[in-house]
C-alpha cells in the first residue's frame, strides 16, 4: 500500500531516538510504498518561532499544530494510510485512515522527562486527547503506557495495539550461550546518567569490589561526577555514535563479552537498550518502573527489583545469578529467545503491516457510504 510517514525528524538519522524511526522506516519500506512528509515544515516552524517570540519563553507548540496540519494536508495525496508519531503533525482533512504510535504520553513526558511551564500543559494534554480519540488506531510499545492513555485519557482501549520494539544495533543472526565466567562484566548504557540510576550503579559496583566479587564495570553514554579515582576494572565511555561503524562495532563488542546490563533507572517508557542485550544473550538487571516490564520478563531476560532497592539489592542480585554457573547460562539462552522471538524489528514489522493492513480493510468498510472528511 501506500503510506504517509509523518514525522519532524530525520529518519535515516540512526542516532534519532535511538534509531527507531531508522528502523521502523525500513520495516515498512520492505512492504510498502512509503514517503516521508514533515521534517522540512518543522524546521520552518523552528526558524518562525525563533525570530518571533525569542524573549518569549511561552509560546505552547501546540498554538501552530492547525497551522501545520493544514499545510501538511496540502501535501498527502493518494495515500492509503497515515503513520505517524508527533503531537505537532496532524492533517486536518485528510480522507484515509490514520494510524498513531509513541511510547509514551505527553503527561508522561511532562512527569518524568522534561516539565513544562504549567501553562502549556493544559492545552498540551488537549491536543494529544484530540489526536488519540480522532485516530484510527493507536500503537504503543507497551502494556504500561497503553494502560495510562486508558485510564488519563479515556481511549478506548479495542483502538490501541501493543507492539514490542527491537534492537538498535547490529545484531548477530546466531549466538553461543556459554561464555567466560572468572570474571563479571558489567555494563551500563544511558546518556541521562541521574535519571537512568548510574550513582546506584556505582554504589553496587564499590560493593562487589569491598566484597570481592571478581568484576568490571563499563559505562558508555555518560560521563559520572563521582568518580574520584582510577580503577583498572571500570571503564567509561562518554559516548558512542552508531552511525558510525567503528563506534557501533565497539559497542557491539562489548556487549558480546558482557555478561549483565545493569540500569536501575527510575523511570524508562520502554528501553531499547534492553532489547539490544538481549540480542547478544546478556541479561538485565534493572528497575520495575514505566515500560520496562515490557522487554525484560523477570527471570528470562533478566530481573525487575523494585523502584526502591538499594544499591546493595544490586550487588546481592549480581553475585547470586552469576554465581549459580548453570541457571545463569540457561538465563542467557532464555535472554537471546526473547530477541528472537519478540524483541527485534522483523517480528515488529510483521505484527505493524498485519495491523496497518487491517486498518485500511476495517476503514474502508466504515467508511463506504461516508463522504465526509476526517477532522479534529
């Protein structure tokens, strides 16, 4: 079929959240006609705001999303079906089905990411209502957040499909479970070094040390404060870019020799991170919090510990799974079965084009005898 892709970004940018637009662009590209509309207005519209209202710190986005969404409008044509992603780009009059998906609400954001000034979060929380009640379908990656859009926004929850997403990087097409156990690699992997948990990180690590529990710690994506001397076990890696194959090899690399992720992050809505662990057999340790119960299911690709354990919960976790040699190769086994069967973009492109699919068949059904445009 022939899809409108929607979005303020740069898709073939990998380094845009994450590379999952990359991703998802190139799933749907593999079965479908696809082109890409939006970018070019946003940066208009950045430029616009900029000029204008640069003294301003209040100028709610949402305040220019008719505009947009009229200008947008003027350009989809012929199309079967609409897939987008952003609060800020909606065609107003546009007679196909449209299909939204995210990872998270606008409250959400609001909540654990980024505040907003109170006065943009009212209207804000308006504009993503009008859009989850005025699209077709709705995918989300998560039980957790479709269950919030449920309950804050009162969507009909028969609308709103849950897709896992996939991993990121390069990933090997077979893996050897067994691995060398004399000593326990630790890896950490986020640019928000405070939200994502990295002082309890560190805190479990100089536990493992003092307890001497043979391990190392590599961190990569930030770059901690709290260091205050050098350690031959701990490495830091302030950042790496995969879109460049030397860096993505190296991350690669190192997740192959690994032997957990540890994130005891305090709020994710989802985590590719997980999902790229998992492709290379490594298990998670990390927080029950957001979506993260979405790619790690306690116990086969890892452990959920409670939004409150201690940095000492971390390190008695670490050494008591690593420590029992066998459960912990049949956990690596289980973590790669994870990707393979659920965690990775071929499986999500195949579940999305069952569903984009059946949305144009369901569309067109209600919408035979119809005549009118769609509008918010």
């Amino acid at each position: 079929m022939n899809i409108v892709f929607i979005t303020r970004y740069d898709v073939l940018d990998i380094n845009n959240w994450s590379g999952t637009l990359y991703h998802i662009y190139h799933q749907l590209q593999k079965k479908h006609n696809v082109e890409v509309v939006g970018a070019e207005l946003f940066k208009q519209l950045t430029v616009f705001r900029i000029g204008n209202f640069q003294n301003d710190f209040f100028v709610p986005a949402c305040r220019y999303v008719k505009s947009v969404g009229n200008l947008l409008s003027e350009r989809i044509r012929d199309f079967d079906l609409a897939f987008f992603g952003d609060l800020l780009l909606y065609p107003m009059d546009i007679q196909i089905p449209f299909v939204f998906l995210s990872d998270i609400t606008y409250e959400q954001v609001n909540m654990y990411y980024k505040k907003s000034d109170e006065r943009n979060v009212k209207p804000s929380m308006h504009q993503e209502k009008l859009i989850l009640d005025n699209v077709f379908r709705i995918i989300y990656c998560s039980e957790w957040i479709k269950s919030k859009v449920v309950e804050v926004y009162n969507i009909n929850p028969n609308k709103i499909d849950v897709v896992d997403l996939g991993a990121n990087i390069p990933t090997p097409t077979r893996y050897f479970i067994d691995i060398d156990m004399n000593v326990c690699r630790l890896v950490f992997i986020g640019k928000d070094w405070e939200r994502k948990g990295g002082d309890k990180l560190l805190q479990a690590f100089q536990i493992l040390k003092k307890e001497r529990f043979p391990c190392s710690l590599t961190i990569i994506g930030s770059m901690p404060e709290k260091i205050m001397e050098e350690d031959e076990n701990l490495t830091v890696i302030p950042f790496l870019d995969k879109s460049i194959p030397k860096q993505s090899d190296q991350l690669c690399t190192i997740l192959s020799e690994a032997h957990f992720l540890i994130l005891p992050t305090k709020f994710d809505a989802y985590g590719i991170v997980f999902c790229e662990a998992s492709a290379y057999a490594v298990p998670s340790i990390t927080a029950n919090v957001g979506g993260v119960g979405q790619p790690v299911r306690d116990g086969k690709n890892g452990y959920l510990l409670p939004p409150d354990a201690t940095a000492q919960d971390y390190a008695d976790k670490i050494k008591t799974v690593f420590n029992e040699r066998e459960s912990y190769i049949r956990l690596r086994a289980s973590s790669r079965l994870e990707f393979e069967t659920r965690l990775n973009w071929d499986v999500w492109g195949k579940r999305v084009n069952e569903i984009l699919e059946n949305t144009v068949k369901d569309w067109n059904a209600s919408h035979n005898s119809k005549t009118n445009k769609t509008k918010i």
